[in-house]
C-alpha cells in the first residue's frame, strides 16, 4: 500500500531492505530496550513472546508459566508487554494477571490476581489483559485494562489494586490505558465497542488516578477508538486512532481535528512519538506505516491561535553548489527546498514574496490556506522577474542549473506572507 517510505538507490546495490522481518507470526506487540536497540521483545498470538537479539541472532521464549496445580493463566490474542520507562531490565507481562520480570523475561513472578471480571468458554482466550501503562513520574505507578471493561490501578508497584473503572461504560474492551507524561495524576483511557456492534468513540481522562472520568471523545465522529498518545512536549495535544482514521486535538479533547492528509481511509491501530526528531509515528491495519513532522504542531498554543496569522521561524539552510544537477545522466537532479509554516485563523489565499536582503523580490509563491496550519513550499530558485530584478542591482554570476532552475545564491532573505488585512514576516540565511 501506500508509504513515506523514500526509494534508496543504496536498497538496490547492497540488496538490503530499511524494514526487515524479525520474526513470523502475525506480529503483535513490540518493546525495544532504550540501552540497544538489538535487544527486542516480541512475538506471535496469545503471549508467544521472545527476547531476541538481533545483534547475535539469538532468542529466548519468556512467556510467564503457571505453577504446577495453579489455572492455566489466560493471554489475549496481542498480549500487552511493557519495558520500565524507570529500569530496562524491568518487563511487564499482561496475562489475567499482570507478570512483571526484574531480569529482561528470565524469571516471573505474578504482582496482582485475577484483573479481569473472569474467564469465558470460547475459541480464544476472554477475560485478559489489554494494555500496561506506567507513569513516568513513579515507579510502579501501573496501569492496566482487559478486554471485558476492567481499568485497575496500582500505586505501589502491585502491591495493591484498585478498581477505577466502575463509572466508565461496562463490559467493553480497554483498547489503551495511558499514564500521563505531564502530570502524575493525569491517565488517558479509551474504550472499544466494536465488538458489540457500538461505535461510539469512548475516550476519557482523569486528573485524579481514576477517581473521576471525564468524557472527551464528544468531538469524533461515530467510530470505535482503538489507541490514544499524548505529546510529550505540549500537554495539550492528543491523538486517537480509530477505525475510521487519525485525529489531533490542540485543547486536551474539547475539539478534534481530522489528522488524515497522505494516509489511506483506514483503520489506525498504534501510535508512536519519537520525542527526538518530534515525529509522529503511525500504525494502519494493513496499509503500511506512515510518519509526520509535528514539530510546529507541539508549538501551537492558545496565543498563536489567537492571532490572525502566524508565521513559524525558518532553519538555516547550507548552500550547495549541486542544486538542480544529478551526479550521473540517469539520476534526478538535487533539488532544494523550504517549507514556510504557518498558522491561519481563517481560509483564504495567500502570497509569500521572498526578498533578497529585505529589498529585492526574487520570487513569489501562492497558495489557498485552510484555517489551522498550513504549509507552502518554495523550491529556493529565482522567478524569471526575480532573477531580472536581482542582476539589475547585484552585479553577481547566477548559473542555470540541469533542471533549467536559477537556485539562490548565499545570503539573507525575508519571506512576507500576505493575506487579506493581514501581513507577517521571517527571514531565513542561505550559508
């Protein structure tokens, strides 16, 4: 299906792939060890989880075993696995019970009963759990939710366990349970009535470890939620996935946004942030695994959205005599470009005039802008007006490139961005 994934003349000549499979099965849940990335938890259907190493090849089975005379214990069809944000040697393991292991899977040892309301007589194991959350302010601050309505909730490492899940809809299937990155009593739920033929989009939130659920899943369209994520850097945004597609809110759910644009109409099962390069990582049910740049999205707060228009700052940009050539007859040409952000309170058109030393225009680019943020990409090369008007006043040699293209030479630029009644202005450096 459909991908960002970028072709790479380099996958034909080494004969090596960017994704590759680890193991077989249908694939379930992932734990990668933030110390080496070699040292990967994974595994197929119903808790048939391993430790492997990818460096050496090797792996071990740490699926938890009950004892001798003990009930068999029950695991979901993607059992939920979770590494210690607090110590990577530390694994939880979601059966009927919650497992947790202090030495990456090689002994257990059960830290709760039974978190379910009990198992049933089926084809696949019923009354499991769904999903591990431990906050990032306190070890053994844990989270967990089943697949038949049940949220418990454990503040001393599972010692003791306590319902909070008696106000929330029953009997429905947990899809995430979330510890907040922002606040210690701050937790995310959501709920998935697929099952029953309900596609109400559940998704709650609770300022007080459980106690209380507040409903914020008013503003999504009927379809059942199966993941939420909160942004690491800027507490008011969230994502869901649901069946229905991605959505985005700025206000901590009081609206939501459709977050769709490049990605199929599809199922969204998993989201992941990579706090570093501040992309949002996104998982579909069976058409591939897309990426976004959130970085101007974190920035968005109550004050830019009060503006008519704001304009994002812009990156440095290195010069490279290569703009617009290929290094070979049958490549593509290197072709640079820049990406001016911004925000609009309402649609209409706008016009970016791009000015040498704050002076010269040396091109202009349009687009229609949708309210919220918007995107317009200029390719750094001269318009034809624009390349007159600069050697009129610059006495400096301007090469056409292969591709036909005038790039910009090194120097400082402005952009202006005008719209109806309203003007802003950034300026970007070419070294």
């Amino acid at each position: 299906g459909p991908h960002t994934a970028r072709m790479d003349n380099r996958w034909l000549q080494t004969g090596h792939n960017p994704w590759k499979a680890i193991m077989g099965g249908d694939g379930m849940q992932v734990q990668i060890d933030n110390r080496n990335p070699n040292i990967v938890y994974t595994g197929f259907q119903f808790g048939n989880y391993y430790r492997l190493d990818l460096g050496s090849g090797k792996r071990k089975a740490i699926q938890p075993k009950h004892e001798l005379g003990e009930t068999p214990y029950r695991f979901n069809w993607q059992t939920p696995i979770l590494l210690s944000p607090h110590n990577q040697d530390i694994l939880y393991f979601g059966g009927n019970k919650l497992h947790r292991s202090l030495n990456q899977g090689d002994r257990w040892e059960a830290i709760s009963d039974d978190l379910t309301a009990g198992g049933k007589k089926g084809n696949v194991a019923y009354g499991t759990l769904t999903s591990i959350s431990e906050s990032p302010f306190k070890f053994g601050l844990l989270y967990v939710g089943s697949d038949d309505g049940m949220i418990h909730m454990s503040k001393d490492g599972g010692g003791n366990w306590e319902n909070i899940s008696a106000s929330l809809p029953k009997n429905l299937w947990v899809s995430r349970v979330v510890a907040s990155k922002h606040k210690i009593g701050r937790v995310y739920a959501t709920l998935n009535g697929y099952r029953w033929d309900d596609f109400t989009p559940y998704v709650y939130k609770s300022e007080d470890f459980g106690k209380t659920w507040v409903s914020i899943g008013e503003g999504l369209p009927p379809s059942p939620v199966n993941v939420i994520t909160e942004d690491p850097d800027n507490e008011n945004l969230l994502f869901v996935g649901t069946d229905d597609g991605l959505y985005a809110t700025l206000d901590q759910g009081a609206t939501w946004q459709w977050f769709q644009q490049g990605i199929p109409y599809v199922a969204v099962h998993d989201l992941v942030i990579q706090p570093e390069a501040k992309h949002l990582v996104v998982g579909t049910h069976g058409r591939s695994i897309y990426r976004a740049d959130i970085s101007h999205l974190q920035l968005l707060d109550a004050e830019i959205m009060k503006s008519p228009l704001y304009v994002f700052e812009l990156d440095k940009i290195r010069h490279s005599p290569r703009w617009g050539n290929s290094y070979s007859t049958w490549g593509k040409p290197v072709t640079p470009g820049l990406d001016i952000v911004f925000y609009s309170s309402t649609t209409g058109p706008y016009t970016a005039y791009i000015r040498y030393q704050d002076d010269i225009v040396v091109s202009e680019v349009s687009l229609e802008a949708d309210k919220g943020l918007n995107v317009l990409s200029y390719d750094l090369a001269f318009s034809k007006q624009g390349k007159t008007d600069f050697l009129k006043k610059i006495k400096k040699e301007l090469k056409k490139a292969q591709d036909g293209k005038t790039y910009l030479p090194k120097g400082e630029y402005t952009v202006e961005l005008e719209g109806k009644r309203v003007a802003e202005k950034v300026s970007f450096t070419i070294e």
